[in-house]
C-alpha cells in the first residue's frame, strides 16, 4: 500500500511540473510618451501534454502572452520559466537546447509560408538543416510522413505545390507539420483557425488533437472564440483575459457552464448559438458600457468596473485577486460570493 | 411577381473574366425575399454570396459580367434594365446596403453630421422631403443608441468600431428604405459588440418593419436573426427554408454537414464532425451536383445530372437528388 502511494506521490509530482510557466510577468510598451500595459502580472502554467486555452477579445494581450512564453518579447518584469528554467538567464548551449521545443502556429497562414517555396521545400529545409535526414530519398519519405499526419493527401500530389495553390485549411495544415519537425513539447497555435472555412475549421482543430494525442505536444490555445477552444481542448484548461490581466481561470467546461466573472458571463451570454429557439432567446447581460477602455488608460481598481452591472464602490478602488474557488477554479472578482448565479442554457 | 415578394432572382447569371478563363460566381440562382421578414443567405467564403448581394442592386465589379436573361425583379422592374437616373433613385431610398467592414466606409476627412447631409442630398430630389429626411437624423441615432449630439459632430476616427458600424447602420436607414441589404455586418467587431448589433438590427425590424436580407458565414448569427434562410454553394442556391426547417429539418447532405461543422459553446461535441474534402474550384466544377464529391449520399446519377431546386413541402426547397433517402435515414439534424 505505501508503495502504491509512493508511486502515486512520484508521478503527481512529475504530472505537476509545470513545462512552460510565466511568474507575474508583465510587458509595457511605449507609444508616443504613453505606458500601455499590454500584460499586467500574468502568472499563467502549461503543463506537459495539455492544452491550455488563452480566450480574450482582440487588443486584451493575449498574442503579447504568446510571444513571451515563445522568448520572442523579453517581458518589462517578471520570469519566464521553461522546464524549471528562467529562459532569459540560460546560457547559449542551454538556450539552443530550449528554442526548438517551442513552436509557433500563426493566424495567417499566407504570411507564414515562403511563397517562392514549394511545400517540399519548406519542410525539407528544416529537416536538412537539422540533419535529421542526408539523403533526398529519406528526406522526401519523412516530408510524406509528415503530410500523412496532418492529413493533406495525398502527399505526392500536394508537395509540390506552392502556398498560393492550397486552401487557408490546407496551408495550415504545412505549417503544424513544419512546427512538429524539431519534435517540440509545445505549440503556441495563435488563432490558427479564424481564416479557415467555416465547413473545414473543425478538420484543422481534429489535425492539432491527434498531434496532441499522438505526440503529446502542449498546446497554448490563443483565440478569441470559446466555441473552437471548447471544441478542441475538451477537458483542457482555460484562461480568460481582459485588458492586460486574467480574470477567470480553470476546466473549460466548468467556466463555460458556470462563469463566476462578470466578464466570462457578459462573453458568453454575447456568443451566438447554432440553434434558432436559443438564440432568439438569449439575451446579453445588460453591461453599463459597450465600448473597451484602452489599455493606454485602463480604469482604476477592477479594470472591468466601468462596464460591469454589479460594481460597487471597492471595485473602482482596489484590484481583486486571482482567489482560488476550489477545483483549481480562480476567478479575479470582488464580489463572486455576492452576484447573481448565471448560467447558459443549454436546451431549446 | 408575387406580391408577397419584394425582390424575385430569376436565372442570375454572374462571371467574371479572370486570367485563367471565366469564373462562373453566380448560376443560375432563383431566390425570394419575401415582404417585411428577415431572409439569411448562408455560404461559405467564395461560394459567391458577395457577388449575389452586388447584383441585387446592380453594383458590378469591372471585371464581372451579368449574363442575358439574368433577371432581379425589384418590385416588378428588371434592375438591369433601369437608367443610370432610376438606378440613383431606387438605390439608398428603396434598398439600402450594409457592406461588410462597413466602419471603414465612412469618409475619413468628414464629420458624420456632413455626410448624412450628404447622402440625403444625393438621393433625394430637393423640396419637403429633404428637410423631412434631415429632421430624423436624430431619431434614427437613437435607434441605433447612440448620442446624437456626441456623435454628429464626431469625425470617423473619434468613434469606436461598434459606434461606426452603427453609425453606418444609421445611415442607411435615413431615406426609409423598405428593405436593408446586410453583408456580413458584424465582422471584424468582437463579440460582445457583436451581439448588441444583432441586437438593433432585431429592434430596428420589430419598430419598422423593415424587410432584411442578411448575408454572413456564421449559421449562428444567422440563427439568431432570420426567419427564412438559403444555403449557397459554389455558386448555386441548394436549398430554401424556414430557419427552424433548415436547422431542425434539413434535407440537403450539405446543409446537415455545415449545421454539423460549427463548433459551438452547446451542444454534444461527439456530434460534431467536419464535411470531408474541400469546396470545388470555380474554374473546373465538379459534373452533376456540385456537391458530390464530398457527399455520403451520391450516386451515379448524382455525379451525371444536376439536381433542380423544387419545393418538396410548402416553402421549402431543396436541390438533391436524394433527399428522401436524407429524410429516411433520420439524417437530418
């Protein structure tokens, strides 16, 4: 018996190392004289295997947090850890090491792919440059079994292809199996879908599933639509960000079925649904103000207190904390205990 | 004509001449837009649905070309075979169209007070009416809930994009028109913004009866507002019906795979699956029904005759061979 609880005790610590991890980290930049807080003490993990969801409206900084967990932006304040290690105090060796084990997938995917390459070309420069292939024949076997993966079939036919040739789904599709290629341990997929067709949108989020299953890669999920997040993380976490700062955090589902934040719940109430009953019947929760304060000038205290229905007066003074709910449910409101239960209905 | 109908497409025809030969965007579409409802146009990016919106107020791009007996009855009269003088009339007064990104279309240089000016004069001949028409502007801005007197001597750039995008809303109802075109009209806004749009546009039918013809992508923002909607694919209008038909009842194997391809906060997730294969290049379209290489229920002649758009229930119309197999099965969502 005690044995079993030692082997348990062991693997949850290994299960509870964060691989990724940003430690009240915030990132200013200057625009004509003005601070903006693009990211205000964000502490955020991902750990090995999961996906984490990052969900916020455009301009709240969520694609800031991607480029600091990624080490493309150097953060104002605050660590950013990977496998236990700040990443800006690792030597040369230590951070060649780390750079391969971090992928990125852009929104973009027109952009993001050499338009004078060929998909063989593309994929095949890494793989040669790395000398994870020598011969052209073992390079263009693994360029197929790349393809294969992400299911752009058949692979003969679409590696000579070039960007412009293929649908946004399809590009897509080049660039998670071009991310793969250094085997990373973790993705940072940047809205990878919103320029995909609507019919197509869910095949590209099924391609980054089986990558997560099959080759256990992280994903950090940064989108602006909770239905592709839910979709796709399952039983995944999920973070919701507003100007700068989390306020919401914990099981994707437990958030969407019971958001605790006034935010979460003025978003989800905003979300339409494919359902003709439902949505005639809902109704956005009714917020003071319609409009985003700018991050240049972020309100006082809570930063969501001009726009939300139940601010009181310690909301406009004093910023709330992230406060454990229990179950790893953290929500960053005064006044959790006080606002009226909401919930989505679920049935027409 | 029906009078029950505002604008009947007969047999649109649209092309448009690219390098590598003729596109065919639009063809053969047959559509209803009825009376004082909201009608939703559905399809996916480059099925043609922008171009179907254009050529119902006769807008066409240079390179585009609408073909012999394409017909668009507005009230009865062929819009392509109205003067330009008919054309500036029916535009604006009688339809007026929302573009897509429509908070870019405002001028720049201007303030919002001078081109609603601006618009009237355009459109309107001088006399009553003119000075009627401006005495609303007021009232239309507070439809749409915004400040008049904030909002009038603003210029485009000191409002945010949901003000704009109701400003433009605004804009196009200042001349009364009886039906508002709406392409795509809430992208580019986020969520929240989005749904308080959707929002007036519900109020704005229910206090003037206006009739809408809305077109998006999204079958939940679709779900949301119309009360009758059609499917377009690669060109060609598939299938016709109430919202609750083509949501609860659809016949058509791609209408039931696109309901089944939107992610969603609700509902089952093991329900969810995408359609297989891709929409059909323009320039080299599949024989037969368009459809059929993606789908599970084609058939030989699917592959060699083109299915007709016909009614198989009162005000439900479907273009598929197959649709009563779609009906037994229990396929239909």
């Amino acid at each position: 018996m005690s044995q079993i609880l030692k082997c348990k005790g062991e693997r949850d610590e290994i299960m509870n190392r964060p691989l990724a991890e940003l430690k009240n980290v915030s990132m200013y930049f200057k625009k004509d004289k003005l601070k903006i807080g693009a990211v205000v003490d964000v502490s955020l993990k991902i750990f090995p295997g999961e996906i984490l969801s990052l969900v916020g409206e455009s301009g709240c900084g969520k694609t800031t947090v991607g480029k600091i967990f990624l080490g493309r932006l150097k953060p104002t304040s605050g660590d950013v850890l990977f496998e236990g290690k700040d990443i800006w105090k690792m030597s040369k060796q230590e951070y060649k090491k780390f750079r391969p084990l971090i992928q990125v997938v852009h929104q973009d995917s027109y952009a993001s792919l050499n338009p004078v390459r060929t998909v063989y070309q593309t994929l095949a420069a890494p793989l040669q440059f790395y000398k994870i292939t020598r011969t052209r024949e073992e390079t263009e076997k693994k360029v197929k079994e790349l393809l294969q993966m992400v299911e752009v079939i058949p692979p003969g036919y679409f590696m000579n292809k070039y960007p412009f040739h293929l649908s946004g789904g399809l590009r897509q599709r080049v660039s998670l199996a071009r991310a793969t290629i250094l085997k990373p341990k973790l993705i940072i997929a940047d809205e990878p879908v919103s320029g995909v067709d609507a019919s197509l949108r869910i095949s590209v989020l099924d391609v980054m599933r089986r990558l997560n299953k099959e080759l256990n890669i992280a994903f950090l999920y940064i989108t602006h639509d909770l239905a592709t997040a839910r979709y796709f993380s399952r039983k995944g976490r999920m973070a919701v960000m507003y100007i700068g700062q989390i306020v919401e955090t914990g099981g994707i589902n437990e958030l969407i079925e019971e958001p605790k934040h006034p935010y979460l719940q003025a978003l989800l109430s905003a979300i339409p649904v494919p359902d003709p009953k439902l949505a005639k019947k809902k109704r956005l929760l009714p917020l003071k103000s319609l409009d985003l304060p700018s991050a240049g000038h972020p309100p006082s205290g809570c930063r969501f207190h001009p726009r939300c229905p139940y601010a009181k007066e310690i909301c406009e003074r004093e910023a709330p904390e992230l406060k454990d709910l229990g179950n790893e449910h953290r929500v960053a409101c005064h006044l959790v205990e006080e606002i009226p239960k909401w919930a989505l209905e679920l049935k027409s | 004509m029906n009078e029950e109908n505002i604008i009947e497409v007969r047999n649109l025809i649209a092309d448009f001449e690219v390098k590598e030969g003729i596109l065919r965007s639009v063809d053969h579409v047959d559509l209803d837009i009825k009376k004082g409802k909201v009608t939703g146009l559905i399809g996916e990016s480059g099925c043609g649905k922008s171009t179907l919106v254009h050529a119902l107020l006769n807008l066409n791009a240079p390179n585009e070309y609408i073909r012999e007996g394409s017909q668009v009855n507005f009230k009865g009269r062929n819009i392509f075979s109205l003067s330009a003088e008919e054309l500036r009339r029916l535009r604006w007064r009688e339809a007026a169209l929302v573009f897509q990104a429509a908070q870019n279309s405002l001028n720049p240089t201007i303030t919002i007070k001078e081109q609603m000016l601006d618009t009237i004069e355009a459109h309107l001949d001088h006399g009553d009416a003119l000075s009627k028409k401006k005495g609303r502007i007021p009232k239309l801005l507070e439809m749409v809930r915004l400040e008049p007197e904030r909002v009038l001597k603003s210029f485009p750039h000191e409002l945010s994009g949901g003000m704009k995008q109701r400003t433009v809303i605004a804009m196009a109802l200042l001349l009364d028109p009886e039906i508002l075109i709406l392409d795509e009209p809430t992208t580019a806004l986020d969520m929240i913004t989005q749904s308080y749009i959707l929002d007036i546009f519900a109020d704005i039918h229910e206090k003037l009866g206006v009739t809408m013809f809305f077109v998006t992508h999204d079958l939940s923002l679709a779900a949301k507002l119309a009360e009758r909607l059609a499917i377009m694919y690669a060109g060609k209008i598939l299938e016709v019906g109430s919202v609750e038909e083509i949501f609860y009842k659809a016949y058509h194997p791609y209408t039931i795979g696109l309901i089944k391809s939107m992610p969603s906060i609700i509902g089952d997730l093991s329900q969810m699956k995408p359609i297989p294969g891709l929409p059909p290049n323009l320039l080299h379209k599949p024989s037969g029904c368009l459809f059929h290489p993606r789908c599970p229920e084609a058939t030989e002649e699917c592959k060699k005759v083109e299915p007709k758009l016909i009614e198989i229930e009162k005000g439900h119309l479907v273009a598929c061979h197959k649709y009563s197999n779609v009906k037994e099965k229990g396929m239909r969502s």
